[in-house]
C-alpha cells in the first residue's frame, strides 16, 4: 500500500460526487433531479476548497448550487415536472451506454502518463504559473493571485468571458421573448393550473428575505472590493447581488421586482458591465499604453505605478461585477415568466 | 493499487465524463441533457483543479509575512515621514514575502480558468433551458420520443 498522497475526506467525497451525479440523472422528477444536482455541486465546493481552490469553490457555491438550481426549478415550474420517459428504449440506453465506456477506456487508457495527484513539479505547476505567484505582489499590490491573474494578466480573456455571458443573455431573450400584446398564437397561459398552494402568500418567507437581502448585497459588494485579498472578485460577488434579487422574486413576485428593475434597465445595466470593462481598456489605449495594460492609467490614479494596476483591477472587476448581476436578473426572469416578463415564479 | 491511488482523482474525473456523455446521448428528456452537460462540465473542471493542486500547499494568496509585519508596527509610530498615503498602507510590497515560496501555494492559472468558465458554463446552461422550454410550448413535452412523434404527426 503505497502512501496516501490525498487525504481520506478528498477520496470519500469523490466517491460521494460520482452517486450524487448518477443518482441527479436517475431521478424521475425533475424538481427532485435538481436538488440533488444543487447537492452535487455544493459536494463538488468542499472537494475543491480541499484543493485549495477557494475562489472556484466560492463561484460554484453561487453559481452551481445556487444561480443554475434556480434556472432548472424555473424552468420546471413553467412546464412538467416528471421526466418518465415514454418509451424505456433501453437497447438505445445500451448502446450508448457502450460508447460512453468505450470513451472512458481510452481516457483511462492515458492514465500512466500523468503526473500524481499533488506532483508540485508536474508539467502544469512547474512552467508558467510560477511566474504568477512570484510577481503578483511586485507587479500589481495584490495578495490574492487568481485576482491578479483574472484580471490583469489574462484581462484579454475575462473580458471575452464576460462578453460570452452578455451574448448568452441576448441569446436567451431571442429565444424566449415573446411579446404578449403582438402574440397571435394561441399559446396557452404561463401555467394551466395554478398551484394549490401559492408559496408566495407565506409571511415568514417574505418577512425573512425582506431582512436578508440588504445583508446579503453588502456582504456581495464586499466581496466585489475584498477581492483583492480574499477569495472573490467581480464573478462572485456579481452571482451573489444577482441572487439577492432573484431571492426577491421568489419571496415576493415578479411584478414585485419588475416595478424597479425594468426589463430596459436589466438589458442595458447588462450591457453596461461589458461596457466598463472594454472602456477601461480604451482609457488605457488614449493614456499611450496597450490595450488593458494599467499601468498607462498611472497619472490619473493615486498610488505608484503598481497601484495603477491595482485599481485598473478593481475597474474592471466591478464591470463584472454588474454584467453578471444583470444578467442572472435577467435570465431568472425570461426562464421564470415564460418568455412574457409579466407574472411567474 | 499503487498505480490507482496517486491518481484517484482523474478516474473520478473520467467516471463522471462518461455519466455526463451518456445521459447526453441516452436520456430522452431535455432537462436530464441539461443536467448530464453541467456534469460532464464539473467532470472536466475537477480534472483542471486537482492538477493544479500541490501537496501541503495552501490557498493562492499571498500572506504577510509575519516578522515583517511586527517590524512595521513598532517602528510604526517613531517613523516621520511615511512612504505611502494612509489609504494604500494596506498592501506595502515589504509586507510580503519577496519572491514568495512557489510550492506553498497551489496552482492559480488552472483555477483562474476554471472560475470563469463556472459562470460561462451556467449561462451555456441557461441557453440550453431556454431552448428546451421553447420545445416544450411547442410540443407540450420534454421527452424526445413524444416530441419526434408530434412532428411526423
């Protein structure tokens, strides 16, 4: 018996993710196949907050097991919850049940040739990302690298990542959207019967999250600003302000919410993120710099050459930060209200 | 076995591939693809972190060093002229330990990676609903079966 190079808890909790994963598909109700997959996810957090991933364990724990549970429940509650299949099919199950192994055999097939788990010189740990942790305090101030990382020396890449979420959201509009006062087809109602019970006449539901939610955005905006030295940044803390508000939906109604944040305003606040982002970038470029290299930005901002980058990295954050608000806001309320923005979950 | 056990993690990670491909592939219903494609993402997300984790490594941020930090402090209130305005006291390069030990802290380019595509992922996630809720005011249903019968109706 070779010794143990992981600890314990990691190989039982992967053992846990792989029957939390089959037991999520092998449900035949939705709303419970999604609960179990927000369970899943929560599983996953704790192995890669093991690994000493917190940021990533800190997004998936807003986003896995929280903002993507969401989404699948609203889509539910606008359509059939049970998922009995009509036709067992289960030649067809076998067949590609045969090819997904056959997948797996070749994957596996590599095994030999990768580094242990926790190799400190492996390939992957021992050629670029030195050089990360080595000058992240010397370049740019910030204690917490993946920041540093994220936003300045692959600024390039989160900016098209950020762009991605905005296209999605377009996507989703363009799909969903329907007009309610032009809709000439005979669609039927957002929902055929209404629930027994409606959950949003609860008064110790809505009392509780009228409490919450100013908690919870300030603590979201503190991680926004915290990012720097803590696990955060503009992805989390823009899942977290998104979530508040689709608390308030939940808790409360969707006109509730669409009395203030209008479906123009979510649209263009989701734009405006992309915006920010992309505009520091040009600052950057009329300072006589490259584009998104802060350090151009020095003589307008306080602090040494640095700290220009310092807060070049706070800028851009907050872009994020109100890209991915909005448009979680957003996509909540197309997948919730059916395409009408009018009533739903 | 001891080829196994140093390498649990990516047999893990194949395993809950091939569950995420085959629900894909298999399952008749739209939301249980849904479903099986955020797996199969989490599977290949899994693979990046646990090779950038590193044995008896802490998270990726830089702490103070603590001899320096004492230092500062008592010299702190004798010191004339300081070196920084208040505000950006916070974060002084001679705080931290310079360069820091690289085998101390895990991976971060592994994790930056995967952070953003955790966000990209549920938006990719939110498109696939949309177009399954979409076929569902079409068809009334989320199983393949009905749907292609309703079509060659």
């Amino acid at each position: 018996m070779p010794e143990l190079p992981i600890w314990q808890f990691d190989t039982l909790f992967l053992i846990a993710v792989v029957l939390f994963g089959i037991t999520a598909l092998a449900m035949q109700n939705l709303m419970s196949a999604a609960i179990v997959f927000g369970a899943y996810s929560f599983l996953m957090c704790l192995i890669w907050t093991g690994m000493g991933a917190v940021d990533v364990a800190f997004t998936e724990a807003a986003v896995g097991a929280g903002v993507s549970t969401v989404f699948i429940v609203a889509t539910i509650y606008n359509t059939g919850v049970s998922a009995k299949p009509k036709h067992p099919r289960v030649g067809f199950k076998l067949f590609a049940g045969v090819i997904a192994v056959a997948t797996g055999a070749l994957l596996l097939s590599a095994l030999p040739d990768f580094p242990a788990w926790g190799d400190p010189q492996s390939p992957v740990n021992a050629t670029v990302a030195p050089y990360y942790i080595e000058n992240t305090i010397e370049d740019a101030r910030v204690p917490n690298i993946v920041t540093t990382v994220l936003a300045d020396y692959r600024g390039f890449d989160t900016l098209l990542e950020t762009a991605v979420v905005f296209i999605a959201c377009i996507a989703i509009y363009s799909i969903l959207r329907v007009d309610s006062a032009k809709a000439t087809v005979d669609e039927p109602d957002i929902i055929a019967s209404p629930p027994a019970y409606d959950p949003t006449d609860s008064l110790i539901i809505r009392q509780a999250s009228r409490i919450m939610v100013p908690f919870m955005q300030i603590f979201a905006l503190y991680v926004i600003a915290h990012g720097h030295y803590s696990p955060g940044g503009g992805f989390q803390g823009g899942v977290i302000l998104g979530a508040s508000v689709i608390l308030l939906c939940i808790s409360f109604d969707l006109k509730f919410v669409l009395r203030q944040w209008t479906e123009k305003k979510i649209m263009l606040l989701t734009a405006l993120g992309v915006l920010i982002y992309a505009a520091v970038g040009v600052a950057c470029m009329f300072m006589g710099g490259d584009y998104l290299n802060y350090n151009a930005l020095d003589p307008v901002l306080p602090g040494d050459m640095a700290y220009a980058r310092y807060y070049g990295i706070l800028l851009v954050e907050i872009g994020v930060g109100v890209t991915v608000m909005f448009s979680m806001i957003g996509i909540y309320m197309i997948l919730a209200s059916n395409g009408r923005f009018k009533r739903g979950l | 076995m001891e080829e196994i056990v140093p390498k649990f993690n990516y047999i893990v990670v194949v395993i809950l591939m091939m569950t995420g491909l085959w629900s894909m592939l298999a399952q008749s219903n739209l939301i249980k693809k849904c479903i099986g494609m955020a797996i199969f993402q989490t599977g290949i997300i899994l693979f990046f972190i646990s090779i950038g984790a590193k044995d008896n490594a802490s998270i990726p941020i830089v702490a103070k060093e603590p001899v320096n930090q004492a230092l500062g402090q008592a010299h702190a209130p004798e010191g004339s002229q300081p070196q920084a305005k208040p505000e950006l006291a916070a974060a002084k390069a001679k705080d931290y330990p310079n360069p820091p030990d690289v085998n101390k802290l895990t991976n971060p380019l592994t994790q930056i990676l995967m952070l953003t595509a955790i966000v990209v992922g549920v938006a990719t996630l939110g498109v696939g609903l949309a177009l399954a809720q979409k076929v569902y005011q079409q068809h009334n249903s989320f199983d393949e079966d009905e749907i292609l019968e309703n079509q060659t109706k």
